[in-house]
C-alpha cells in the first residue's frame, strides 16, 4: 500500500517536472523568437517594408480616412462664419444691413463639435480595448450617418448647435482610431509615416471643405450651406464594408489572449513572402505585453475596464501621459485656431468674399503639401528634432504677424504679408508638429493603454480646443477687441511656454520598438538621452534571462 502511494507521489512529481521543463522550454523558444522578432524588426528597410507589407499599408490608410469627416467639418463651419448665405440664414442683421453672425454663437458652434468629440473619445478608449478597432469603427460610423440628418435640416441656429455636439460623438472615435490602428499594424520602419498620414487625411478633409465652399459661395440660396452638410454622406458606406473586410489589430489579439488569430492577422497584413515571420512577430507582442504587466503589477493595480483609465497615471505611465497630452494640445496652443483657420480673420482684415475662399483653398493645398513633406522629413530627421524645430518656426512666424498688423491698418499691402506668412505657418505646422504629433502620441504610449493614452491626448487636445475658440472670436470679431493680426501676440505666448517644454522634456522614439520604449521608461532615461542611450546589453530578452 505505502509502495503504491510512493509510485502515485513519484508520478505526480514527474507529471509536475516535465510541465515546469515544458514550460520552461516554452519560454525559452518564445524568447528566441521574440529576439528574432526585434532584430526583423530593425532589420526591415523602408523599400522592404513597402514591397512586403503594402497590405498593413491600405488596411492602415482605410481606418485614417475616418478622420476624413472630422478635418471636413471642423474646416467648414469655421468657414461658415464668413460664409454670405450661412449669414444669411443663421445671423444677425446689422446697422449697415449686412448679416453677421454673434460672437456667442461662433463660440457656442466652434465648441459645439469638440465637447461631443470630449465625450466621444473618453468612449472609445473604453470601446476599442474592449470590442476591438473594427467593430467599434463600424457602430460609431453608423451613428454618424444618423447625425449628419441635425445640421442638414437644422431650422435654427440652437438645432445646428445640438446637431454638431451630435456629430462630434463619432467624431471623437475617429480621431482616436487612425493612430492607434496604423501604430499596431505596421512594422517599425513604416511606423512614422502611416501615423502621419492620419494629419493627411485631415488635411485632405479641409481641402475638400474648402473647394465645396469655393464652388457654393456665390450661391445665396440655402443650398450654399446645406449641400456642404449633404457631402457628409459621401463617406460611411464605403468606409464601412472597407471597414467590415479589414483585419484585427495584432495587438488587440495578443491582449485578448487570442494569439492563433494575432498570427492569423499579422499574415493577412503582409505578404506571403514573410509569411514565416509572423510567428516571431506575434512572439515580440506577447514578450513586450508580458514585459508591461510585469512593470504595471511593480508599481499599480490591474485596473479594468473604465478604471483602466487610472493606470495612465500611475509610474512610467505617468510620464508618458504628459508627453502625449502636451504634443498634442501643443497644437493649438501653437496658434492654430488664429492662423490654421485664417477665413474669417482675413475677411475682418478687409479681403473680399472670393479673396478671402482663394485663400482659404490655397491654405488646405499647402497643408496637404505639407503632410507629404513631413514624410521626406521623417526619413531623415528623429520626431523630437522635427517637432521642436517646427515649433520655433512656428513661434518666429507668429511674431512675425503681430508686428505687421501695426502696418496693416493703414496699408493694403502689410494685409497681404500677412496672408503670406499665413502660408508659411500653414506650411511649417502641416510638415511639422502637425503629423508628428500623431506619430509621437502612437509611439509613446504602453501597448497595453495605448487605446486610453490617445484618448486622453486627444482630450487634452479637444480641452485646449474648447478654450481657443471660447477666446479666439472675441479676440479677433470687430465687435468685441478686434485685435485682428495683434491676436498673433497671444498665441506668441503660449507657444513660446510650449516651445521650451519640447525641448526638456519630448524624447525621442525614432528607430525603437515598443520593448525599448517600455525599457528606456522604465529606467526613467532622460528626454535628450533617449536617441543616443545604448539599450544592446539589456534588451527584454537579456533581462529576462538574468532573472531565470
């Protein structure tokens, strides 16, 4: 009896061994593949990269175009305000007979569509890591096609206002999706440009917007600003069988536990050729995952669901929120609510209606040069160097603006400097902090928050949003201070406070993968070191075999 048990404990034993040696092996084979994974990774070349994963590519620039809609509205009612048969219909009839529309209203619509868009995003950082990209995409461009019926018909000014909160919602999805889903289907050498693209398609939004409104603007029927709205409709059935067709995001996956399907998705975004590396790639996601729990059970508690919120501010977390959030509010507070927008501050300034949309069309043609520009840049030049540099062209130019508005009060001539160096600004921020921004706010976030870091940068964003256009029309509208080109003197400040925070405390994420990046955090590298600090002896795989 006692020989039996013995036989029974010894076989238990044996049972438990040979699944510790398993596991063991299992971990070993994921990290030589992880290894093998990083090193494809850096090996990969941009034309390589290209050729083999033109798949992650469309799939990547059909979740951007989302944000197609937004760059389309957000560009089209802070044109209206100078539109004359928007006026018309939704202002005020002044002394001289013309209409114009009240400093309250333009504030009220301005904030209309960023206060939807607040609550949008808070959504989706929820949405997205619970439901995925896709599905979350598809029910967001459903309730859009529904909104848009509000301002279509809206029969008053206080209809158009909920309308706009309305379409904001799925706006807020959006502007979240593109640079969380281009970040987490692209390889690292791809990376920089698919999430720049996202500000290409916002570019191209108002490049739509403008010439709609350059085409309409002599029509002085409701028709001039209904068949603008009408447009909106163009987009979501297209985008969503795009949408319905395209893969899962890795990432995602890998998070959910589904790692056959993260397998799965990583061969149906690139090409057969490479098809044998999927296995390492999808090793690489599981060892940084692994790799950023462990550092978030250090430090914090698992937080879920809605509370998953709180870990964005906890440890390496933390620091990493502040980046993000100030890259991306930086540009407002880079004065682009003043000079991005430049419609009706040129119509204050004295240009006609049809001056004022020529230049309104050429502002959007030089952003979306710009955006194409940033890819040469990118090429070239680390995010940080491109972004503070940008940023100090950025605050010269602002300078620039408000010295001439002293001229511009009596010659015609300083009014079209101004509309020059308007172009310029225009030209630096679509090359500069514009895309980079986007790529900075995908690449610095925890994979594991990746959904909720963006949103929290977007909100950042809509926040400092909400707060221009409270103070950009009573800056600027004639019947209140009617600072016109001296506006640029306000904005001057806050990029200048924008500006030196760049430069101390924005690190630079060129050529890392997001095992480094959780490494170089962790060990609370300095901004200004993160481009030169060697990171070959203690790579993920390194430290975890010191710790077997």
């Amino acid at each position: 009896m006692d020989s039996e048990k013995f036989e029974k404990k010894a076989s238990v034993f044996h049972v438990e061994d040979a699944i510790a040696v398993d596991l063991a092996e299992n971990k070993e084979s994921l990290l030589d593949k992880a290894r093998q994974g990083s090193e494809n990774e850096h090996d990969l070349s941009f034309r390589k990269a290209v050729v083999h994963h033109q798949k992650a590519i469309f799939w990547a620039m059909v979740m951007s175009a989302t944000i197609i809609m937004e760059g389309y509205d957000t560009s089209l009612m802070s044109s209206f305000y100078a539109y004359p048969s928007f006026k018309e219909k939704y202002g005020a009839r002044a002394a001289d007979g013309t209409y114009e529309l009240e400093g309250k209203w333009q504030v009220a619509l301005g904030c209309a569509s960023s206060v939807g868009t607040f609550f949008g995003v808070l959504a989706n950082g929820y949405l997205t890591e619970r439901f995925g990209h896709r599905r979350v995409i598809m029910g967001s461009l459903a309730v859009m096609s529904a909104t848009i019926f509000i301002p279509f018909f809206a029969p008053s000014i206080a209809v158009l206002l909920v309308g706009q909160v309305m379409c904001g919602l799925p706006w807020g999805v959006f502007a979240t999706m593109g640079p969380s889903y281009s970040s987490e289907v692209c390889p690292l050498s791809l990376r920089g440009y698919l999430t720049a693209y996202v500000n290409m398609c916002w570019a191209i939004g108002q490049f739509i917007s403008a010439g709609v409104l350059k085409a309409l603007v002599a029509n002085s029927t409701e028709w001039g600003y209904r068949i603008p709205f009408a447009i909106q409709w163009v987009w979501p059935i297209p985008l969503f069988v795009l949408t319905y067709l395209a893969p899962d995001s890795p990432w995602w996956l890998v998070r959910k536990g589904r790692m056959e399907d993260a397998e799965k998705a990583v061969k149906r975004l690139s090409s057969k050729t490479v098809a044998n590396e999927a296995k390492d790639r999808v090793a690489l996601m599981i060892h940084t995952n692994s790799l950023e729990v462990e550092q978030e059970s250090e430090h914090s508690a698992d937080f879920k669901g809605w509370k998953s919120y709180l870990q964005c501010f906890q440890s390496t977390n933390l620091r990493r929120t502040e980046i993000v959030c100030l890259t991306f509010s930086g540009q407002i507070w880079s004065g682009s609510s003043f000079a991005y927008s430049p419609t009706y501050f040129f119509s204050q300034a004295g240009l006609s209606s049809q001056d004022t949309y020529k230049l309104n069309l050429g502002v959007t043609g030089v952003a979306f040069t710009g955006c194409i520009v940033s890819w040469f840049l990118l090429s070239r030049f680390g995010r940080r160097t491109i972004y503070v540099t940008g940023y100090f062209i950025l605050t010269a130019t602002l300078l620039l603006i408000g010295i001439l508005s002293f001229p511009a009060e009596t010659h015609s001539g300083a009014k079209w400097a101004q509309a020059g160096l308007t172009l310029v600004w225009v030209a630096t921020y679509s090359s500069t902090i514009g895309p980079l921004a986007f790529t900075i706010v995908s690449e610095m976030s925890a994979t594991r928050l990746r959904a909720q870091t963006i949103a929290l940068a977007r909100n950042a964003y809509n926040l400092t949003s909400i707060i221009s256009r409270v103070v950009e029309p009573y800056l600027i509208n004639p019947g209140e201070l009617n600072l016109k080109g001296k506006t640029a003197f306000v904005w001057l400040g806050t990029a200048v406070v924008v500006l030196t925070w760049s430069f101390f405390r924005l690190p630079e994420t060129r050529n890392r993968t997001y095992e480094e990046l959780d490494l170089l955090f962790g060990r609370r590298v300095s901004a200004r070191k993160f481009a030169r600090y060697d990171l070959t002896s203690e790579s993920v795989i390194g430290i975890g075999e010191d710790k077997e």
